[in-house]
C-alpha cells in the first residue's frame, strides 16, 4: 500500500461490469494510490476514463500484476481459474466477479448487507455471487433474520446487459429490423429476443434440466445465507430490456410474518428501497432501477395459498448492485476491517 492508498487492478478492464467498476471506484472515493487496468492483448494501449482523466490498459502477465493491493475481476472463468492464483501468489487480495470460485468451500461468497463477516476468513480471494442471487438476498436477509427460510420459488426476468454488450447491440438491431419489417438475426442467444422471452436464462450443461443461471441461485443462495435446508425451486427467462433484473419472489418462511411486518423490515434494511403502492401505479420497474445501487422491493403480498408465505417482487441493476456495486462495496469493507493482504 502507498502512503496515499492502495494500488488497484480492474481485470476485465474495458467490459461493461469492468467500466462500471472504474466509474464506481472514483464516485466513491475509494482509496486509490494507482488504477492498474488489465485486459486482454487487444486492449492494450488503449486509454481509459479514470477520475477525471485516463489511465492506459495493460496486458495481463506476470509484470503487470506485480505490486497489486486489490485486484477487481470481471474477466471470465477461465481467465479467472489461471490467473487468480498468481494475483493472490503476487500479494493481491482478489474480489472475483466469476462463477469459477463461489462454490469452492475456502472461498467466502458475500454480499456486504448480508454476510460481512465471512470476509474475515478470506484466503486471498473473495467471490463476488451471480447477480440475480445477489439482489435477491439482500431483500431476503431481513425476511431470513426475523422468521427464517423453507423454501424459495422464484421467477427471474434478466436483462441482456448481464451477457455483454454483444447481446444489447444484437437486442438494438434486431428490434430495429422487425420495426421494419426485415428478419431478425439471432447470434447471441438462441432465438430472436427482441419483442420476445426466452425460457433460458443461461445454458444447460450435459443431462441437467436446469440451466447454469437457475443452478447459481439455488447453490449461491443457501452459501450466502449459511443454510442448506432451504428448499430453491428457480425459472431464469431473458428479456428483452438492456439493463435491470426483475425477479418474482415467493418466501415460505418457517415462522409467522406477515406482509406489514416485511414492509417494516425491508423499509429499514441496508441497502433496499421499498416502492409498494401498487393500486397507485408505485412498484419497482427496471426502467427506475438502472443506475441505482439499491434493490428496489414491491408488490409485497400474502400469498393466497400459503399462509406462511410472501410474494416479492425485486428489482436492481444487474451492473451496478448486481455485480461491480457490490465488488467495490467488498473492496471497502477489506480496507475498513484491515483485511487487504493475503494471510499467511
């Protein structure tokens, strides 16, 4: 660490969770003595908006990660798995934005309202969860405290930013082609997704039924709340909207609490908003939730047929909360806890 903060590396540098990270890093006056960003050889060179100013893309190899305090990673599993160990090997603490560590058993899975505390076991990497589980838990964490979870069924309608620009730029296109009557093109995703939903947010691996987004949910949700027995039920759907997942939420809770008293515990819970005046037209939209850093929670109801159950519906931005938010977030709670720095 320098005498005037922390040199910083942002892996994944020039995507869209890598930009917002950067943009995040300086809205919130993080302690940064020097921003490292590294991304692929294409990259290289290219200049990047910093505070103000810019700041040059590196290679990722093992000269520019020499000197690391924290390093950001948005850049894929792959790359993930190779080079987060060198980062930790190098005497960086590592924030992952990957499915490739949040299931490995010493890697702490957190969300900074919810399970601060698993930081202090940290091994030199900390993953950051999917982003649909994210926003979900933090609106789930009040509701689990006071009354405690049985089961989850949950709908999720995720926008397309959380694939890549890639995917907003075909949803553009293609929703300019049908306008105009031509046929839209699908390369991204298996089928058209403008003017369209598509049952399949994520893919499906060999012989599973469900798909890698729906297995996320389920597995990350019992890590981050440290309760196996909850029983997950998820349905992942692409939407066509470029930022801003929705998700319909039904908690089944082990004891009473009604709708009133989830209101009262959303209205004061780190890191929510309540919008629920639905007879007014008042609930959480997309549209209202990208570029915001809170979970927005609404509609919350009984559900007619279970008396032990509540009907949320939660919304975030899958950029901002959903995944750089909440890495920067994590990065903070290192510096505030004195935990940057890989244990011996």
């Amino acid at each position: 660490m320098a005498s005037d903060g922390y040199r910083v590396g942002v892996l994944g540098a020039t995507g869209l969770v890598g930009t917002t990270i950067r943009e995040l890093l300086a809205a919130r006056d993080f302690p940064v003595a020097e921003l490292v960003p590294l991304a692929s050889e294409r990259s290289v060179g290219k200049e990047l908006a910093w505070n103000g100013g810019s700041v040059s893309c590196r290679a990722l190899d093992e000269d520019s990660i020499q000197g690391l305090d924290i390093v950001l990673s948005s850049a894929g599993g792959k790359i993930s798995a190779e080079w987060t160990p060198r980062l930790v090997e190098a005497g960086a603490v590592v924030v992952d934005n990957t499915s490739y560590w949040r299931m490995d058993d010493e890697v702490p899975l957190v969300v900074a309202e919810v399970n601060p505390e698993a930081l202090a076991d940290h091994r030199g990497i900390v993953a950051n969860p999917n982003c649909s589980t994210m926003q979900m838990v933090v609106a789930l964490k009040p509701l689990f405290d006071a009354a405690g979870i049985e089961r989850l069924v949950i709908s999720t309608y995720q926008a397309v930013s959380g694939t890549g620009k890639a995917a907003i730029d075909e949803l553009r296109e293609q929703a300019r082609a049908v306008l105009d009557g031509e046929p839209a093109e699908a390369r991204i995703y298996p089928h058209q997704i403008a003017f369209n939903a598509l049952a399949q947010a994520g893919s499906f691996a060999a012989g599973d039924d469900h798909t890698d987004e729906e297995r996320k949910l389920i597995n990350e949700t019992r890590k981050i709340l440290g309760d196996e027995s909850i029983r997950v039920s998820a349905t992942c759907i692409r939407v066509p909207v470029v930022t801003g997942h929705s998700e319909a939420v039904n908690v089944e809770t082990r004891e009473p609490l009604s709708p009133e008293q989830a209101r009262e515990l959303l209205a004061v819970a780190p890191g929510v908003t309540v919008v629920d005046d639905p007879a007014a037209g008042r609930y959480p939209m997309a549209t209202e939730a990208a570029g915001q850093d809170d979970v927005f929670v609404g509609r919350i109801r009984r559900d007619p047929g279970n008396e032990r159950a509540l009907d949320l519906w939660v919304v975030a931005d899958n950029l901002r909360k959903g995944a750089a938010t909440n890495a920067v977030q994590v990065a903070e709670l290192l510096v505030e806890r004195g935990l940057v720095g890989v244990p011996a």
